[in-house]
C-alpha cells in the first residue's frame, strides 16, 4: 500500500511539474502595430510620451529597411512573409498580371481581396496551419484567402472605423477567455502616412498626426494594463518606409522623353513601370537612357540585384526610378492633378525611405539600441515569439535573435 501511495505521489509530481513547463513555455501575445509613413526621426519633432515610455522599456532599431520599392503594400506583405518582393510578387501598389488579365489598384476592393496576388506565407497562415488563432484590425493582404487559409478575425479596410474604435476592437479580443481569443494581432494606422503626402514630412499636420496615434498607443496601453495582461503581451510596432518633401522645381516629364502611345504605363512615379508596345522596347529604353538625368532607367533583366525585385513575371520589361525627392509624371497629369507635398516609393538605401521599429514587452530586452536591419527579418521573429515553425522565407532568425530576453 505504501509502495503504491508513493508511485501515485510520483506520478502527481511529474504531472505538476510538466503542467508548469508547458505553462512557462506558453508563448505570450504578440501584437504587431503599423504606423504607415512613420520617419524614424519624427520622434525628434513632436510630443509621443507613449512611444517614448516604450522604448525606454524595450529595443529601438535605429532605423529598418524597408524592401524596394519603398511602398505600403510591398513592405507591409515582406514584413509578415520575410519575403522580398520578387518573391511575394507585390511589386507595387498598382501592378498587372498577365496571367491574372487584370490589374491590381488599392482602390480594387475585389483585387484586393484576391489571394492569386500574393504569394508566400504570411503570419496569420502560418500561425492558423499550426492552430494558433489570429485577428487582423486591417493590415495589407489579410482580407484575401491565401492558401485556403484566413485569420480567425478580419475585416476589410474601411477608413471610417475610427483608431479609437480599432484600439476598442483590439482590447475586447485580448479580453477573451475562450478559444478563439487571439495570440497574434495587427493593427494598423495610415493617418501619419496621408498627411504627410499632403502636407509634407514635418509639416505641422503630420507630427500632429503621429501625436494623435501616440495618444490611441496610450489607450492601448492602458487597457492592456487594465486587464491584467502587462506582462503576458510582446508589441511590435513598426512602419513601412519614410518620406521626402516633393517640389515642383524637381519634375521629369516623361511625354517630352518618348512618345506614350508606345508604352502601358503600369506604375507611376517614383518607380516607373512600362511595358512597351510590341517592338518598342529596344527604342523606349534608348530614349529613356539618352534623357537620363535625375533619375535612371533599367531592362528589367539588369535592375539592381540588391533591390531584390526584378525576379518576378510582374515586373515590366523597362523600369524607370526618379532620384531622391524627384518626380516622373506627364504635362497633362501635372497640369490636372500637380504633384504630392511629400511621398514615398525611391531606393530602399536612402535613409529617408526608411522605416521605424519598436519592440516592448516581457520577451525583449529593455533600453537597448540596435543597428538598422531589413523588414524580412521581422517574421522569423515573430514565429519564434509564438513557437511555430516558420515557413520558407528570405529572413534570418538571428538578426533579430539578441534582442530578446529568453531564447
């Protein structure tokens, strides 16, 4: 009898202690937040007390960099894959696909929606094979079915969900005490981004805006602590490329450089995609190259391989990018529409494309500082917080591997 109450104390114990591991080895929550347009520097002009208290308490980059080109759509999709874009094929946020027969627009709901656009794997996949549940309050690319699979909560992009809304909708998954609560979330923000093409970087209305996001990052904040759950939620917040002040002083027209009857303009400015007319290639890219001055032109078999970029079918046969701060356009365009006080999109190694990057929460060291490093890292990151296994990417766990605080 004695020999058989002993066993079964063995056995109690065993049990205690396994239930204890797998509890200390339970991932903790990741929240990924997007301020799209975010400069690293803009920090230095405007009041974010909220930010500032989180980089005080985790791992500021100096700066990301952002993969090319330096758009929403391209980087926000590599950060969640780690792919670059000649492997997600989300060139641009306006690209065609021959084989698809249409055209991708962001103003293209059903485009949008349309998985046949994205390849890789993103997170919210990856987590949802391995039965981690996710919710996306908007983030680039999750409103489609990508092979098969969609986040347990999503919603398509609808700019009139208020932020304070969004933040709502965040803190009441988190709340959740069944299955289906969340351990993986994106949020995402476009107001710093649109000001600062409409006003500019800098300009009164953008760091205005970027306070206001700072103050919903405070309701977050607070809420989380509300509920208790301080130290159980790991934050990422990040953006997707910079900003440079446009002028009308640095303008290239593309019509007084060749004839546009012989191209499909697919992409404008700053990266220029065409796809001549059959036979026109070979003379559309000699006048181009002959004109060459503030910005330069490619075949697409020799863009730059460190672009990462001219790998994918969607790429055109000839690709034009302005120089920093310039803009490509036509007469007719610039006499209807003029040009944007600010924008986005140029070579990914000017540092006034490049991103911002933040990581606060129990799994990261605090007050540290780290060199600039590329988006595709991120989701390697990321899958090792929650414990899943990633799929192929073009990342590199160890990048980003120092910076936590458990391994």
């Amino acid at each position: 009898m004695k020999r058989k109450l002993l066993l079964l104390s063995a056995l109690m114990l065993t049990w205690v202690l396994t239930g204890c591991n797998e509890k200390e080895t339970e991932p903790n929550t990741l929240l990924l937040v997007s301020i799209d347009g975010l400069k690293p520097s803009y920090l230095e002009r405007t009041h974010t007390p909220t930010l500032d208290s989180l980089i005080t308490k985790g791992v500021l980059a100096e700066s990301m960099i952002p993969v090319f080109p330096t758009s929403t759509f391209p980087n926000h999709y590599s950060l969640v894959t780690g792919l670059y874009t000649e492997n997600t094929g989300v060139i641009s946020n306006t690209m065609f696909d021959e084989e698809i027969g249409r055209f991708f627009r962001l103003s293209d709901r059903s485009a949008v929606g349309d998985g046949r656009w994205y390849g890789g794997e993103p997170l919210w996949v990856t987590a949802e094979k391995q039965n981690t549940r996710t919710a996306t309050m908007f983030w680039p690319g999750s409103e489609a079915e990508i092979k098969g699979i969609r986040p347990t909560r999503w919603s398509v992009f609808d700019n009139s969900v208020t932020y304070e809304m969004r933040a709502d909708s965040v803190l009441t998954w988190l709340a959740l005490e069944d299955e289906t609560r969340p351990d993986f979330i994106t949020l995402y923000f476009s107001r710093v981004d649109s000001r600062g093409h409409s006003h500019g970087p800098y300009h009164e209305e953008t760091m205005e805006a970027l306070t206001y996001v700072d103050g919903i990052l405070n309701t977050i904040m607070n809420g989380i602590r509300g509920i208790g759950l301080e130290d159980q939620v790991n934050i990422l917040i990040t953006s997707d490329h910079g900003m440079i002040d446009l002028s009308e002083d640095r303008l290239v027209f593309l019509d007084d450089i060749i004839d546009l009857d012989t191209v499909n303009v697919i992409n404008w400015s700053p990266v220029v995609m065409l796809q001549p007319t059959e036979g026109n290639t070979e003379l559309v890219y000699n006048q181009l190259k002959a004109a060459e001055d503030n910005f330069r032109v490619f075949m697409r078999e020799d863009l730059p391989e460190r672009w990462r970029f001219g790998g994918h079918h969607r790429v055109p046969d000839v690709v034009a990018v302005a120089d920093l701060g310039w803009t490509i356009t036509s007469r007719s365009f610039f006499e209807r529409r003029g040009i944007l006080a600010g924008t986005h999109g140029f070579d990914n190694a000017y540092p006034d494309m490049h991103a911002f990057f933040l990581a606060s929460g129990p799994d990261f060291h605090e007050g540290k500082v780290i060199e600039p490093f590329s988006v595709v890292h991120i989701y390697e990151l990321m899958a090792h917080l929650l414990n899943l296994e990633p799929a192929e990417n073009d990342g590199d766990l160890s990048v980003l591997l120092p910076i936590v605080n458990r391994r």
